[in-house]
C-alpha cells in the first residue's frame, strides 16, 4: 500500500464479504502469490496482508486495496460476460498475453502501472464487451 493511501469508511463485515470474493477470484484465476500481490498492489514487506486473507478476517480499510478489489471484481464480471459459454478463457485471460497491451499479460500490466494499469484493464474490455 501507498503512503497516498485514504481510509474509506466501509464495514468490517462488507470488508470480509469482499475478501472472500477476491480469494475465490484469484483462486479460479488460478494466480500465484506473487502475481496476487501484484494487482493488490502489495509489495513483500506487506505480505503479512496477502496471508490474512485465507485467514477470516476482514480487508484493512485502506483505500488503495479497496479499490483495486473492487476493479478486479469488475473486471471479473466483464470476462464473464465477455466468455460466456468459455469459462476456461474467462478464468485465464488475466494471464495470457494480449496484443492490446503489447504483447504483455494483463498482470504484467498492472505490475507496470499499478491501479491506473487495472483501470486501463477494465476500460479496454468493457470497450470489448460494450460495443
């Protein structure tokens, strides 16, 4: 997390409800650590963040991450309406290389340019999706 980070006011049980979503997430993603930390915007010295989630308790009310989960989550639903009927394609492509991004995989993507990386992410396929 950034020092620019903000507190938002969300609940601790919305903050459990959000964190079980991106587990499951991450987990049909089929993502490793490293590349969850990445488009949580974690670095190692928060990896402490990254183990307490499998763990029960409730997302740090820190701006940044709740926003990041919140266009992760967003950009879940657009792959899911993109790939209707290939789950498999909805579930990896966050992980395959993409000419829309220079031959780069949306994660390295997100790794490049942090949260603005993930709204370029979601910009590009509700673009797909929409038009």
């Amino acid at each position: 997390m950034t020092q620019e980070s903000r507190t938002i006011t969300q609940s601790p049980d919305e903050r459990v409800r959000i964190r079980k979503l991106i587990v499951r997430l991450f987990d049909h993603w089929g993502l490793s650590s490293s590349d969850q930390m990445v488009l949580l915007g974690l670095t190692a010295e928060h990896s402490e963040v990254l183990a307490s989630f499998r763990s029960g308790k409730p997302l740090e009310n820190d701006g940044e991450l709740l926003e990041r989960t919140r266009v992760l989550l967003m950009i879940h639903k657009t792959l899911r309406r993109l790939f209707p009927r290939n789950i498999e394609l909805a579930y990896s492509w966050m992980s395959q290389s993409n000419h829309a991004f220079n031959g780069l995989t949306p994660i390295r993507v997100v790794e490049r340019e942090g949260l603005m990386g993930l709204y370029a992410i979601d910009f590009y396929l509700n673009e797909k999706c929409y038009s």
